[in-house]
C-alpha cells in the first residue's frame, strides 16, 4: 500500500538531483538521478516514480503560450512542439442548464495538434528522451498516445514502434499513426496485454517507453490543470469546485493531482482551493470506480474489458497509486457510466458545436449522473475534461449523428423531397 507520506513535495534537494530535478518514488521514498538511467519504476520496490524540483513555481512565473508557458514547472525549457496547449474552454449554456450545475465549462483537449491531450505529455517525454540519447520510442495504446508519439517522434527524426490491440482502434487514431510514420504492431489481445509486452521491451533496453508510466509523460499533462485553473480563475474569477474526467490508465488524473499539490506546496494555491477530482470510466472498464467505491488502496485487474469508448477500454490502470489518492484527497469522486449515456453525451456536446470522441463524453454522463444522484450539487462550477476530437473516431461520430438522405440530383428533387412549397 502506498504510504501518503511519499507524496510530500517539500523534501530537500538530494545529491542525486541535476539542476534542481530529480526522481522520487512514491511507494517507499528512494530518490534517483533523472537522465543518466532509463528507469520508469523504483529500483528498489518497483514502486511508481514521480519527478520532483527544488523549486515549485507560482502563477508569476509562467510566460507565453501552450504547455511551454508552464516551463518553470517542467524539467526542460522547451521540447520538440508542433505547438501542444493553449486549448479552449468553451461554455456549453444548455447542458449547463440541463445538468443543473451553476457553472459547466468545457476543456477541449481534442483542440490539440494531433488531437487529443497526449500531445502535452509526448512535447515534454520526447524531450527527454533526446536527453537520454534513445534511438526508439515506443508505447501500448488505444489510439491517441500511438497518434501523438507517431507526430512528435517522427518530428524529432526518431524511430517509432506502436503496439494497438487489434480491431479495437479506431480508425482516426491508427490513420494518424501511420502517416505519421509508427511501425503498427496490431497485438492479437487488448490494451494492457500491449502495455505488458511493451513494458518487457523496455526493461530489455529495446525500446524507450513513452506511456503514462513514464513520469516525465505526466509532467506536460499536468499543464492540463495549470491552464484550467488559469483560464477559469481569469474569466469566472474564482477556481472550479471540481475538474470532471475520463479515466482509463489514469494518467490524466495522476497528472492533474501533482498539479495541483505542487501549487498547494508553492502557495499558488490554498488546500481548500483545490477541485475535486472526479474519474469516469465506462461500466464495462470500471476498475477505479470499483476501488474507489471498496475503499481499496489498489485497483483489481479486469482481464475482460468492454465498451465503445475504446479509448478507455483498460482493465489495468498503471497509474492507480497516483491517481487513487488524487481522488480521495481532493474529495472527489469516481463514477461509470453506459455506452449508450456516453452517446448521449457526445450528441449533446456536438449540438453545443463542441465534437468529441466517445471517452470524451463520458465526463458529461458522469457529471449528469452524478448530478443526479445529488453527489454534484446545484451551486457547484465545474469543468468537464474532453480529451479527444470527434474526427478521431468517425464511426462512433456517424452512429450518434443523423442519418443521411438520398435525395435526386435536382434542384426540383430535393426541393420535393424537402417537401418545400
Ligand atoms: N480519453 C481519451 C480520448 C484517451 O485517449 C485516453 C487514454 C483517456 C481519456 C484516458 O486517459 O489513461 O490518462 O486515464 N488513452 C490512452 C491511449 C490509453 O493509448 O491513447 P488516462
């Protein structure tokens, strides 16, 4: 069981350290050097690794544009960019009013240049790992890392090795992967058996991992948060109540609770100021949900996972020991939805002019669900988390959109099939 105590930020600067940064890990507390090893997990416990400066930024110290504004709270000053950040936070009236919360914005993570929020973490990951000096980058996915480490790897000259459970990708996601260049690995299995597989190369030295398991992926999508909680507070003048999410290997979750605890360390932000992290995962890929509801430390495997939401079709999140305290600690909440209100939510969102993917709705059903089982009260202003663009998925976009209509090849035609007088 993973001890609180190793989620402190306010340690010294141990000899280990370059430049103010280093690697802690938050299962037994040991501390390593952060670029002269590939190391992904402790040494000593396997335990999760997370990185940790000398100096924690406050809001003064971020200038610029996109996830390179937050640099004082990463370990580089810029990386390879296409540029990645900077994405809207759109109101949406009628499902605010529909919900019934007193304030509903929208982050669109799907406004990225690949199209999705991976593209943080990877701007930040490929750094380092030109840092290391790596020739091959590689990853599991269910779509949207593969895209992203396809783009910003090819960007960088670097080879790039894809592993996609077969037929369970959808087809956006693995066009994207291969013009950008990837080797596609179609694994005869899902999603973890991929991270499994991949997470043996990369023990073996073959390949560099870039999946959330690699801590430095987590530091670009922890700018996720420093943008929310910057745009809300200059446009709502306050913080949100609560950040609603989409979780799968609850990368994202991890990400945004070090965001928001390096803020609380630095001042930037009060204990009382921090939103409630809410994870909504699909009823049929629930393992967080369930630890969450158990009271359990740790998440169970699910060896059969189920939903149209492939995004987060993950029995096995890898980052449960981050992410679990994320959510308890904020007093937040984890909540699974169906399929079929994941496609509701995506049709209301892109009647709002706001086209995500699947996974992407799932945090407006948990909102509306949680809403309604009174969890999320009225007075409550809150941001729900899209992660995907709706083009990443155009299967999912056709069967929740309307139906098209052959018509003749006439102006008269149409007119009479409008049945226009
Ligand atoms: N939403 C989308 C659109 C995703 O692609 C993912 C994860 C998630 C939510 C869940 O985020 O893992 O941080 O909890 N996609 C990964 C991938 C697994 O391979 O693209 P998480």
């Amino acid at each position: 069981m993973t001890s609180q105590s190793h989620f402190d930020l306010s340690g010294e600067e141990p000899t280990c350290a370059t430049e103010g940064v280093w690697l802690s890990c938050i299962a037994c507390g040991e501390e390593f050097a952060p670029f002269e090893t590939v190391r992904y997990v402790c040494d000593d416990c396997d335990g999760l690794l997370e990185v940790r400066y000398a100096d924690l930024p406050t809001w003064e110290d971020f200038d610029g544009r996109g996830v390179w504004r937050y640099d004082a709270a990463l370990p580089f000053e810029t990386g390879v960019s296409l540029p990645e950040g900077a994405t809207p936070l759109h109101d949406v009236p009628r499902l605010e009013s529909s919900i019934g919360v007193d304030r509903l914005r929208v982050k669109h993570e799907g406004m990225n240049p690949t199209g999705s929020f991976k593209d943080r973490g990877m701007t930040v990951g490929v750094r380092v790992a030109e840092q290391m000096g790596v020739e091959r980058l590689a990853c599991a996915s269910t779509g949207n890392t593969s895209a992203a480490l396809s783009a910003y790897g090819s960007r960088a000259g670097l080879e790039t090795l894809v592993l996609l459970p077969q037929g369970k990708v959808a087809a956006g996601k693995v066009a994207q992967a291969s013009l950008h260049g990837a080797r596609i690995l179609e694994v005869d299995g899902n999603f973890d058996t991929c991270l499994d597989i991949v997470g043996d190369l990369a023990e073996r030295g073959d390949v560099y991992l870039l999946n959330s398991l690699n801590p430095f992926r987590l530091e670009g999508q922890k700018t996720i948060g420093l943008e929310i909680l910057e745009q809300f507070r200059d446009e709502e003048e306050s913080y949100p109540d609560r950040i609603v999410l989409p979780v799968g290997n609850a990368g994202n979750t991890a990400a945004l609770y070090k965001c928001l605890r390096e803020l609380v360390a630095s001042s930037a932000l009060g204990d009382a100021d921090m939103p409630k992290l809410t994870g909504v995962q699909a009823e049929g890929a629930a393992p967080m949900v369930e630890a969450i509801e158990d009271g359990r430390a740790e998440t169970r495997r699910w060896d059969s996972v189920e939903t149209s939401a492939t995004a987060i079709r993950i029995g096995n999140p890898v980052n449960a020991p981050k992410a679990l305290p994320g959510i308890r600690e904020t007093g937040g909440t984890a909540v699974a939805v169906t399929d079929g209100e994941i496609k509701a939510a995506q049709r209301e969102l892109a009647r709002e002019g706001v086209g995500v993917e699947p996974a992407s709705a799932a945090s407006i059903a948990g909102l509306r669900s949680l809403r309604e089982e009174g969890v999320v009260t009225a007075d409550e202003q809150v941001v729900c988390l899209t992660t995907g663009h709706l083009l990443k998925d155009p299967e999912a976009a056709v069967e929740a959109g309307t139906e098209p209509e052959a018509v003749p090849g006439t102006t008269q035609g149409v007119r009479d099939y409008l049945e226009l007088k």
